[in-house]
C-alpha cells in the first residue's frame, strides 16, 4: 500500500480499519441468511466524512493479505482516501459483526492477532512523509496492542502538527489498563474528543467542567453528552450545542461522524460555534443509518473527493 504525495495533505487518519458484516435483513446471526459487507474503523471513518468533504485525506494502518484487506483499501480508496500503511502476509484482516437486536446494535469483534494489531512507531516516518496539517487517532488504536500503544504516542508527540485524539472507550478493550494511559493520551494531544459517559466511567467525572479540569492542557475539548448534546472549551471560553433531532436506528459511528464534521470545520478555520453545528449534523446522518457511516451523496451534490474518485 502506498499514499505518497508531494504535496501536504490535510488529516492523516491512524488506526485499524476492519470488514463489517451486518446482516439483512437486520436479524441476529443465528437467523441471518445473507450478510451485507461493509467496513468500519474510527480512524477511517473519520476519514471518509473528511474526504467527503473535499479535503485530502490518507489512512495508514496494517491490513492483511487477504480478500479482506484487499476491500478494505478498494472501497477507502472509492471514497478518496488515499490509502497508507503495509500489509502483513502473516496475519487477517480484522471483522466485526453488527447485529440489530431487541435490546440494541450488539458488536462482535474477531480481531484477536489481526495485521492492524501490528502498528507499531516504525509506521511513523510514512505518515510524517504525507506532512499532514492534522493528525487524528484513537484510544482503540492504544489499546491493541503494546506497540500500537507507542504509535499512538508518538504521533501525539508535540509539534507543527494539530493532534487530534477521540478517547473512544472501550470496555472490551480496555478492562486490563484503566482510566490513566488514555488520560495521559489525551492530555498530549491539541483537541480532545470525550464522552462525558466516558469520563465518568473511566475518571469519575461526572460533570463537563470536572472533565475540563483533568484536561486543562488541550487547546481544545470537546465534551459529548449524548442527547444533552456536546460542550466545546477553548481556552477559557465555552460553547454549547443540542443533540441532533433525529430518530435512532443505531448508534455506532456517530461518535466519529461528530469528530469528522468538528475537525472538518477547524480545518476550514470555522469558528468554534460551527465546528459543533457540522459534527452535530454529521452525526445525526449516522444516526439513523444501520452501517458505520451512511451512503455516499449523490454525485455533484458536494463536490467532495468522493464525487471526484467516482467520476475519474
């Protein structure tokens, strides 16, 4: 795999990107007769939202060499992302399941030794090599594996480079190391995304400005509240933004799609106001989608690179 480019892209997007089975019609697995593939990852996205947008985006991650791996790239690349990273012939591509349940969207994830658990610091130079204006990565990318872990560190490392990092908790993931390394994560890196959920669980805080005080170093938190909406600190100024009104269908990816419109809107140079306004928008789209992120626009609607890949 390969994203060299001369000239400096906007966001690099770090992280594991997985096959996606969702069955359909949406029924459990034990009654699906036909899957609907799919992929999904944080980091991509993330990615796809802001090549939908019409900036330039790369993916770097490590996928396997299989049939797998192989779609993942072909669909981010349909979607304008420019594609990173390496293969690992010894190891699979990850999967996940997505089931609509009763109780609701139950994930199961079979990615226990994948090639994305591989990313280590030695993938580093080829994202610096794309010079990106802005880097953005995740507490599930830490937490896969012990040289990811020195990755994700590494990028959030200070320099010319705005550090994005989504907390992105996990209790699966991360049951054996507690609150204080994604803590310490995000207390390196320049915006900070954070479920307020996710704070009380993790660091027991239980208000925006309790989570405020633990990341006082961030230039910028972003404090999601669920359907009491989402909390921007800059500084010493704050802003408030209602939860999108839209009926639920499921709600995995919207936490990225919130991260990919406030990134979008810092990348445009939009006020803080705006950057809230895109992220709750984008994120009401995914809302009421069963797939990690919802069907391309039509063509000519946004003028986005995936509208360009498309027609080329």
């Amino acid at each position: 795999m390969s994203a060299e480019r001369d000239d400096p892209v906007d966001a690099a997007c770090v992280g594991e990107t997985m096959a996606l089975l969702i069955p359909e019609p949406p029924v459990s697995g034990a009654d699906a007769a036909t899957f609907r593939r799919d992929i999904g990852g944080a980091e991509s996205n993330v990615a796809i939202h802001l090549a939908r947008a019409g900036h330039r985006v790369t993916w770097h991650g490590v996928l396997g060499d299989d049939g797998f791996g192989e779609y993942v790239a072909r669909r981010l690349t349909a979607e304008g992302v420019a594609v990173g990273g390496r293969t690992d012939p010894a190891r699979p591509t990850g999967l996940y399941l997505k089931e609509l349940r009763s109780q609701g969207t139950q994930v199961r994830y079979y990615r226990a030794g994948s090639a994305g658990s591989t990313l280590a610091e030695v993938d580093a130079p080829a994202i610096w090599r794309q010079r990106p204006r802005l880097v953005h990565t995740t507490g599930i990318t830490a937490a896969l594996s012990e040289s990811a872990l020195d990755l994700v560190t590494a990028l959030l490392a200070p320099g010319d480079t705005l550090r994005s990092f989504d907390v992105n908790y996990r209790p699966a993931l991360h049951e054996n190391t507690g609150g204080e390394p994604l803590l310490t994560l995000a207390r390196r890196a320049d915006v900070v995304f954070c479920g307020l959920d996710e704070a009380q669980a993790l660091w027991q805080a239980d208000t925006v400005e309790d989570v405020r005080s633990l990341i006082a170093d961030a230039e910028v938190l972003v404090v999601k509240q669920g359907k009491h909406g989402a909390t921007a600190f800059r500084g010493d100024q704050r802003w408030h933004h209602p939860a999108p009104e839209v009926a639920v269908v499921e709600p995995v990816g919207a936490g990225d799609a919130f991260a990919a419109g406030f990134l979008q809107g810092l990348l445009a140079d939009e006020a803080i106001p705006g950057c809230l306004a895109t992220a709750s928008r984008l994120a009401g789209t995914v809302l009421g989608t069963v797939g990690d992120i919802p069907a391309p626009p039509a063509p000519g609607v946004t003028g986005s690179c995936h509208d360009r890949a498309q027609a080329s």
